[in-house]
C-alpha cells in the first residue's frame, strides 16, 4: 500500500471515529430523582397520545405538542399515522416507562408500548429542557414491523 493510500485510510478511520465518539458525548441517561421527574411528567402525555391514537381523536392527541410538533403533525399526517399503526400493529395496550437521556437541550423519554399484534414498540417522547411547560417537541415509533 502507498503511502499516500494509508494516509487516506488513517484519515478515514480517524474520522469514523471520531464520529461514534461524538455521537455518544452529550448523552447522558438520567437516574434517580431526575429520571423519575421525567418520568411523571411524560407517562401521562404518552398515555394521552397512544390512547387518541386508539380513539381517532387528533385534538387530544396534539393537545401537549409544541407549536412546530403541531405544524409538522397535522391533522393528515395523523390520519396517516394511525393508519400505518393500526394496520400493521393493531390498537395500543399498554406501555411502560424504560429510559430517560439528557442530550443537549433536549430530554429523550424512551417507553415500551405493546399493542395488539403483540409487537413491542418504541416509542420516544422528546422534550426541550428549557420549555417549562413540557410540550412534546417530537415523537417516534418503531419496531420491526413498522420497519417493514
């Protein structure tokens, strides 16, 4: 190998990690009294979603989202969610709080739902740290089936 290939190379694997590692900085999953902070003031919001989601009822299923979850969130993009989640998953059953992470400006509150079909969901209800209101900034599932 040359050594202007290596160089390339070293600079290549250099880069991929330093890209992992930054990936992992300003990640911090919360415990304790923090976490369960968070944790009583996302379980509600989640249960409220997942249970409109069920109920085809998008006023309350957007009721804590913030003003940009609620431009990106429509009416039809919520029609067109619940759609995909009730026709590959079925209705939602249950859920249950797993993590909570600190990244950055934003809190990352992760559940486990489970729904009809018997698929385990992820479910990801982000959160601005500094908004004091707790408005949903984002929101995701998935699961194997979703990803089919």
């Amino acid at each position: 190998m040359t050594k202007r290939k290596r160089t390339w190379k070293g600079i290549a694997v250099f880069s991929l990690a330093l890209l992992v590692i930054s990936g992992c900085i300003g990640q911090n999953t919360l415990e304790g009294e923090e976490r369960d902070k968070w944790i009583r003031t996302a379980t509600p919001i989640a249960e409220n979603i997942l249970q409109s989601i069920n109920n085809n009822d998008y006023q309350s299923f957007s009721k804590d989202f913030s003003q940009e979850m609620k431009e990106a969130m429509p009416v039809a993009g919520f029609a067109d969610l619940r759609e995909i989640l009730m026709s590959k998953i079925g209705s939602y059953i249950s859920s249950t709080p797993d993590e909570v992470v600190d990244e950055g400006d934003y809190i990352t509150v992760y559940f486990t739902a489970k729904f009809e079909e018997g698929e385990q969901v992820t479910v990801r209800l982000v959160f601005r740290k500094d908004d004091p209101t707790y408005k949903v900034d984002g929101l995701w599932f998935d699961s194997p089936k979703l990803r089919e």
